[in-house]
C-alpha cells in the first residue's frame, strides 16, 4: 500500500472528511486530496500531525508493505533544502549585522569631522539608534526561529562585545590619537548592547512559543 492510499484509509477509518481535514492540518482540501492521490507528498511535519489526527502509528504512515523508496527520498530531499534554507538565513542575519556594523565604523573616520561637532550627530544616529535597533532586529529574528537553539542566548554577549567594540573603535580610538594614550574599552556598552539583545531574544523566544 503506498502512502497516499495509507494516509486515505488511516482519514475515512477515523470518520474524518478532507473538509476536516484540511482544517486540522492548516492546509487547503485541494492539498489533501493531492496528497491521498500522490500527485504530491506531505512533509514529516504534516505526517506527524496526520498521525495524531487520524490515530494511528508513524509506523503504519511510513512503513508497511513496501519500501515507499520515492517518499522516503522525497522526505531527504525536503529535509537537505530546510537545512541549506536554514543555514542560508543564519549567514544572512549574522551577515546584515556586520555590514551595519562595519557601516557605523567607516561612517565615523570618514564623512565625520569631530573639530565641527559631527561626533555628537554620529553618536546620537549610530551608537544609539542605529547599531541597538539593529542588536534588537537581528537578536529577535535569531530567537523568533530558534536559531542555535539554547546557545542563541551565549550570542547576547557577542553583541555586547561588537556594541562596545564598535563606540572603542570610534570615539575612544580617536581620543587615544588625539591625546596620545590608550583607553581601556568601556564596558559599560558591553552590558548595553548585551541587555539590547537579550530583550530581542526574549520577545523572539516569546512569539517563538506562542507559534509552536
């Protein structure tokens, strides 16, 4: 028995219609009906939901009297393009970041002139908008997906470093050349930027639970 067959018996034993169906699993009556005709497959999150609703094993959906060896492939297939999917967003989020970053950098030693005040203008625009929305965005978007899974909260302390590197690598840098002399990093914007992005990521774990 193939697994549109399985997935048509296990819906009309239980007294389910695709209508009902449909409804349950968050899908249209149209995508139903392709799945028990095999005209498409259902994805392991779909089976295992099926499972629950019809009442019966991921055993008998996914194994029996045959190999279902197309499925079985299909299931590979849509697991290898969740994970490169996946992987892609992480370099995405962690790579948007750095590019703001890198931004508020440049921005500062060459469109600034701190003789006219330009300093105060780029602190205000960059160290205390721009750089924590963005520590806020990327972090909320690294929970909302659960990204890392319980290691995303570790990163919080990642953005506090870039956040303080970022004013060192600014306003202290320019002071050390200016006077001649080497400032110790102000830690005080490690904890900022640190506590910036743990409330990014507790809004994202929130709304990340709340969907699940």
């Amino acid at each position: 028995m193939d697994i549109g067959s399985k997935i048509k018996k296990a819906r009309t034993e239980a007294g389910i219609t695709q209508e009902k169906a449909a409804d349950a699993l968050g899908v249209s009556r149209q995508t139903i009906s392709n799945w028990e005709n095999e005209r498409s497959y259902p994805d392991i999150i779909s089976v295992l939901k099926m499972s629950d609703l019809y009442h019966v094993s991921l055993d008998y959906l996914l194994k029996g009297e045959s190999t279902m060896n197309s499925y079985v492939d299909y299931l590979d297939e849509s697991t290898n393009v969740v994970k490169s999917n996946t992987k892609f967003s992480k370099l995405a989020l962690i790579l948007s970041y750095l590019v703001v970053w890198a931004i508020a950098i440049i921005f500062f030693w060459v469109f600034t002139s701190k003789e006219s005040g330009d300093a105060m203008g780029y602190s205000l625009m960059f160290l205390w908008i721009i750089l924590p929305v963005s520590t806020f965005i990327i972090s909320f978007l690294i929970s909302k997906n659960d990204y890392w899974g319980n290691r995303k909260w570790i990163g919080s302390i990642g953005f506090g470093i870039m956040y303080m590197l970022a004013e060192y690598a600014t306003f202290s840098m320019a002071n050390n050349v200016a006077f001649n002399k080497v400032n110790s990093p102000d830690f005080f914007m490690l904890v900022t930027g640190a506590l910036i992005s743990l409330a990014g990521m507790g809004i994202g774990h929130l709304m990340h639970n709340k969907k699940k």
